[in-house]
C-alpha cells in the first residue's frame, strides 16, 4: 500500500486493533523513515488521546470481570458461602456482648444502689448516736407497759430536729406509709416526714432545728403512701414531751 492508502489506517493503528498483516505492513513503511507516514501517525496518536480525554473513567464492576472469564471458560469458586458466614458469626458475637455489657451495667446499677443504702443507713446512725450523746437531747418514751407494739423512744433536739427509734413496728403495707406528727401544745399536728419499717425496727429522723419547748406530742400514724395532711385515726404511737 501507497501512503495515500495507509492514511485511513493510522487511526486504527494507534488503536492497536489491525489485523496482524495490515500492522506488519505499516510497520515496514514506516521502517523505510516516510516523514510524511510520520507525521500522520503522530496526528493519529494526538487525536486518539483527545478523543479518550473526553471519556469520564469508569470502573467496570467486578461480576464483569467475572462473567467476561466465565464466558472463556475460566471460573473462580464462590466465596459467598465464607461472606454470610462470617456476618452470621459477627451478628453473634455482637449480640453477645451486648448481652454481656447490659448484665453488667444492671449488676453495676446494683451494687451503686447497695452501697447507697449501706451509706444511708451508716449516716443515719451516726446522726442518731449524735443525737443520744449531746446534753441537750430531750427524750420522750411510748409503749412503755403495753403488751401490744410499738414501743421505743423519741429524741427532740433544738438544732438537730427530732429522732425516731421505734421497735415492733410492722411493715406500713401495700400503699400505705409511716408519717410522723410534731404536735405543738394547744396546737394542730403538724406533718413531719414519712418514713417505711423493715417489721423489726423502725428509724426515722426529722431534720431540725426545732423549738422542743412547744412540743407537746410526736405522733405516729399509717398514711397513703403520698401522705396526708392531717391524721389518719387510730394513732399507733403518741410521744408526750416533757412527762
């Protein structure tokens, strides 16, 4: 072929896809040094790289591949089988410690409970012995000579408020709670706190300060469990002051 002939083939020679005669032939002339061969071919490559500038680069998917290779024979074997598998064990093992971390958050909400009674109780009977060895301290005593409980003792003091210890007191029940009176001398019962018992004791500090000299009666009574603003009848437990 003339040069005039290979013109048209110079595209498809940067390209790559002659076939293998049309390729060696060109490859030979422009062996033999044409310029003007040369050139074309230059003119050939330059307009194939603009023409793919042009083409936005894409990434075939990889089942492409997959199916391009199948249909010459060459097949890979399946890994979807490991994939799920190995999702199945993941999903456990997070299942698992979410299991795990949940019991132990609860064992920790626990134990922080347990060790907020034990402190409570321990503050509550330091403040009690507080109030059983400071002079100042007025005792008053109920269910003394009766066969039936309650029985104990209350403890008034000006700046720390007024303390009860009761014994034989049984469980207030479902719905139902303790409330303590201050009743003044002439005067209404006054609320003063609600309070629950274990069935063996009962310990109850009301907060003070408080002006003992007015106090006539500290007053028990069993209540709704939101309490009530005046006494429920029958009084389970009536404290004189001063007697």
């Amino acid at each position: 072929m003339n040069c005039q002939e290979l013109q048209e083939m110079f595209e498809l020679y940067a390209l790559g896809v002659l076939e293998p005669a049309e390729k060696a032939e060109i490859d030979a002339h422009l062996a033999r040094g044409c310029e003007n061969c040369q050139g074309s071919l230059a003119n050939a490559l330059a307009l194939n790289a603009g023409v793919f500038s042009f083409v936005p680069e894409m990434s075939p998917p990889r089942r492409l591949k997959r199916r391009l290779l199948s249909s010459v024979g060459v097949h890979y074997p399946s890994w979807a089988w490991v994939w799920a598998f190995s999702a199945a064990c993941l999903l456990l093992i997070a299942l698992w410690l979410g299991g795990q971390e949940r019991q132990r958050t609860a064992q920790l909400a626990d134990a922080r409970r347990a060790l907020l009674d034990v402190n409570g109780e321990r503050d509550r009977l330091t403040q009690a012995l507080q109030f059983l060895s400071d002079p100042q301290t007025v005792p008053a005593s109920f269910g003394r000579g009766q066969t039936t409980p309650p029985r104990g003792y209350v403890f008034l003091h000006p700046q720390m408020g007024v303390l009860l210890i009761a014994s034989n007191l049984p469980p207030a029940g479902e719905g139902k709670t303790y409330e303590m009176w201050v009743i003044p001398k002439g005067g209404a019962p006054r609320p003063a706190g609600l309070f629950q018992s274990d069935g063996m004791r009962a310990l109850y500090i009301l907060n003070g300060p408080v002006d003992v000299s007015m106090i006539g009666t500290v007053a028990v009574t069993r209540e709704p469990a939101a309490g009530s603003a005046t006494p429920t009848i029958p009084i389970l437990i009536a404290a004189p002051v001063g007697t």
